[in-house]
C-alpha cells in the first residue's frame, strides 16, 4: 500500500480488477456455449432434414399406396422391379425403382410405400423405418462430441450418443 493512500481505496482497488475480469470471463462463457449450442443445434436440424426427406413417407403412411416390390435388377444407384399393391386404391405396376444400397438385393422382395406422383419406393415396416433415421443417428453421434467438448454437457452428450449408437446398431441388424 502506498503510504498516502487511504486504506479504502486499496482494498477497492484489487475489487475492481477482479469484477473486471469475472466479467469478461462469464462474456467468454456465454460465447461459447452459444456458439457451440447453435452448431450443435444445427447438426442436429440437418440430421432430421436428412431423414425426414424419406421417414415421412414411411412413417405417414394414411392415404399413400402399400404393396411390395420383387426387385429383378439393380444399376446405376437403383433397383427395379414389379410393384404388386397390398392396400385398398393402389394399382399394380410393372416397374417401380427403389434406393440400391445395402438394404436392397437383387432376387428378393420387399414391402415398400411409393412416394405420392412417382414411381419411387422407399422401404416400409420396421426396417424401413430405423433405415430412414440413420442421418439422424448420425448427428447425434456427431452433436454428442460437440455438447461436450464445446457445452462441457458430459451427461448430455452420453445420452445423444447412446441414442445415435442404438439408432445406428438398430437399423444395422433390421436391415
């Protein structure tokens, strides 16, 4: 303390700085966890965006034409084959085109919905619909190590990623 200086104001002084700093500190606090709270949210919006391009179809199935398709060949990032309907309005085709990836194969036959206006078929039943929400097990997956790391949310991001591992295990075995 210097000597002309009352005591008052050296013990306001160390006060000051630290209200300072704290301040700063919780600025920097509230930044992180919004910015790492708004990415974690957006991956999460992408993941179900992603999904719900083909789960809407499988899950609202009222009004939409059911049946199943015998897939006879498979090129070019499809496959093909003749639509036999199961349900009430839906009419017989002789192609439809469903996605060729690991969930289909050649010889064999799948129940499927057709998307309204075309000739495309996504998987229906239970398969269908763990298939159509591996995106979002994907950003949970993802956003799990961001409420973490960014949002220090352990417990959180545990959760996410248990649910994104049990989406992801689950669609793997249906399939």
């Amino acid at each position: 303390m210097i000597p002309a200086m009352p005591a008052s104001a050296a013990a306001a002084r160390p006060r000051q700085a630290s209200s300072a700093s704290s301040a700063s500190s919780a600025l920097l606090r509230f930044g992180r966890v919004a910015a790492m709270g708004t990415v974690a949210a957006l991956i999460m919006i992408a993941g179900v965006w992603a999904s719900w391009g083909t789960a809407q179809h499988v899950l609202l199935t009222k009004g939409r034409e059911r049946g199943t398709v015998e897939v006879t060949r498979c090129g070019g990032g499809t496959c093909s084959g003749p639509y036999s309907p199961v349900s009430a309005g839906s009419q017989a085709r002789e192609r439809v085109v469903i996605e060729d990836s690991v969930a289909v194969a050649k010889g064999r036959t799948y129940s499927v919905v057709l998307k309204p206006g075309s000739g495309e078929a996504v998987r229906s039943g239970p398969a269908g619909i763990l298939y159509a929400w591996v995106p979002l097990g994907g950003a949970l997956l993802l956003a799990s190590v961001v409420v973490a790391g960014g949002l220090r949310r352990t417990r959180v991001a545990w959760g996410m990623a248990g649910a994104g591992v049990a989406l992801l295990t689950g669609a793997f075995f249906a399939v």
